[in-house]
C-alpha cells in the first residue's frame, strides 16, 4: 500500500554541522507534509511544515524541502546541538474512510549529534 | 498552558485483564486523535474524534480496542483483553478545527505480562 518511509534509521553527525533528514513518500495525493521530532520518553512535538504547493518552506534554524517529481522530503537542521538529538519522523496528511484528518508517519530517523 | 494530558503515563498488567488509558485534550481542540507506536510498525493512527463523535476506527487493530469520548475534555481507550502483543507505547493528540498540526500527549507506556 501507500506509505511514508525515510531512506536513513541513524544519523550521526557532529555538533555544530548541518544535518540532512530524508524521507520517501509515495502517495502523490498528499496534500501536506509534516516532521515531527521525539525525545526520548516524550510525545513527537511539531517542527514544521510543508504544503504540497510549496517546495520550500523556513523556520528557525529548519529548512523543509519537498521535491513533488520524486516525491522526496528533507529536513536540514542548521548548526546542530546536543539538544537535536532526538528521532526525527516525517508525516503526511492520510485520507482513510470517511474522515480526512489522520496522519501516516514514517518510521523515523534517529539523529545523534556528536560532542 | 497545559498541554496533552495521558494516565497512567507507565501500566503493567497481566495477559487477561482490562487496561483502561486517559486522555484529556488541549481545551478547545476539536478533534483528539489516539496512536500506538512499537519499534515494528511505527507510530499507527487508531482512531480520532471530531466533536466527540468518532469519525475513523479503521486502525483500530481488532475488537479488544474500544474507544470513548464522553466529553470535549475526555477519551479513553480500552484493551479488553489485554495480550503481550499489546504492549507499546499508546499517544494521544489533539488539534483544533482548521490547524493541521497536532500536539502530542506525553504517551502511555503499555506492558503486558
């Protein structure tokens, strides 16, 4: 079936870097796209989003890229610090059964930053 | 502001018994939205409300799972029976009407025995 999946389990990079988390989804019918970041023990807290008529969209130090032609999502984070790590999921807007509102997450990406 | 609340944040039960988890959503959120995440399959959306009234239980994995919402500042999610294959960590998310985005409870970390 359609799914949203991400190219990397681990990440490992060294702090004060820049960092590149992908994501593959395959349901072009997505209107927009989400990442979501997961400390351990902690819910996924909102980073930011991306509307499938956009292909680029900034937030503090995070750039959301959406390649629609190859159906290709990144996160980069700019300046990583130890308080990035974390696993990183992208999401996509789900339409299932009669409602329109749930998402379908990827199955994470885990981001260690480096002293 | 308070955000996502979720009780018990830690259950342990024995194969058999009813687990019952909370949830009490963002105050004037209109939709609340429970997952189940496991190392296997990720984060799994089971069911949502919008204004109290489920709109979509198609996650929901078979009839053991039951889902309430009494009121806007209330849901549970009931396991009865409960089965080791259970065990996870159960989200609840909440959003208000018009916003995509969805705030993420602190998650119930189920296990059972």
């Amino acid at each position: 079936g359609e799914n949203v999946g991400l190219h990397l389990p681990t990440l490992s990079v060294q702090e004060g870097d820049n960092s590149i988390i992908n994501c593959a989804y395959s349901n072009s019918a997505s209107d927009y796209f989400i990442w979501y970041k997961q400390e351990s023990g902690k819910g996924p807290q909102f980073i930011i989003d991306i509307r499938s008529n956009m292909d680029k969209r900034q937030g503090q130090r995070v750039t959301v890229l959406l390649n629609k032609t190859v159906k290709h999502l990144s996160l980069q984070i700019a300046a990583t610090q130890p308080g990035d790590s974390a696993v990183y999921f992208c999401a996509e807007k789900m339409y299932s059964g009669g409602g329109a509102d749930g998402l379908t997450f990827g199955k994470g990406t885990h981001l260690i930053i480096q002293p | 502001d308070a955000g996502v609340i979720q009780s018990p944040r830690h259950e342990v039960t024995e194969m058999g018994q009813e687990v019952t988890l909370r949830c009490k959503p963002i105050s004037g959120h209109d939709y609340l939205f429970w997952y189940r995440q496991t190392m296997m399959r990720g984060l799994e959306l089971l069911i949502y409300f919008n204004n109290n009234v489920p709109i979509d239980d198609s996650g929901m994995p078979e009839d053991r799972f039951s889902a309430k919402m009494p009121n806007a500042s209330f849901s549970t999610l009931k396991i009865q029976p409960s089965e080791p294959r259970d065990s996870a960590v159960y989200f609840c998310a909440s959003k208000p009407d018009g916003s995509k985005t969805q705030y993420f409870g602190p998650g119930t970390r189920l296990l059972v025995l």
